[in-house]
C-alpha cells in the first residue's frame, strides 16, 4: 500500500455513509437495569407503566420473551434517564408486587443489547 493510500485510509473525510448516518436517538442510553422475577404473562406495556413510577422518561423496556408461546421468560431489561432514576428504581421497586410476583431490580450487565 502507498503513503497516499494509507493516508487515504485514515482521512476523516473517509468515514463510511453508514456509520455517519447512524440515528443515535435508537441507541439505549448507558442507564440499563435488569428486571427479574417477572410473570409469564408480563407485557411491556404495564411493565413500563410500573417503570415509569420511578422514572417518568424510562424507555427501551425490553421484556425477554419465549419463541414458541412469546410468554415472558422471567425478566426484563430497561433504560432510564438518569443515574439517579437507576437507583431509584433499583432502591423502591426491588421487592415490590408486580403481577402477582416480587420483583428485583439490578444494574444490567454489559452484555445487554436491544434487539
């Protein structure tokens, strides 16, 4: 490879179209919580509004769901606004009712990704 091509390569003007159109208002912010011990019959809507007692702006709720029968696998993952909302709800929702269920809230994991 020449200078010119190696120079090329690490242009910023270089950057690929699909990495600069990227809509970064669908990537979750860095606030995830897991949810656990949730029902089987849970649903993203009503987990949501019991999310939203914490933290009004909570968003991305994604509840883990079965293939075959699409029932709720036990547990959840959501994003919330701000540090403080996260361990508000970690501290008053964990251990709280939630359809028949007591539920925990906890830090996500890393591995985390919206699908």
């Amino acid at each position: 490879m020449s200078d010119d091509e190696i120079s090329a390569c690490s242009s910023s003007t270089n950057t690929p179209p699909e990495i600069e159109d990227v809509d970064h208002s669908l990537i979750p912010p860095p606030f995830r919580a897991y949810i656990g011990g949730l029902a089987s019959s849970t649903g993203t809507e009503k987990l949501t509004k019991f999310l939203q007692e914490c933290d009004p702006n909570v968003s991305h709720v994604h509840v883990a769901k079965t293939g075959n029968t699409g029932h709720c696998k036990g547990f959840a993952h959501a994003s919330f606004s701000t540090e403080q909302m996260r361990q508000k709800a970690i501290a008053s929702l964990t251990g709280r009712t939630f359809n028949g269920r007591k539920v925990r809230v906890e830090e996500a994991g890393d591995h985390f990704m919206v699908r």
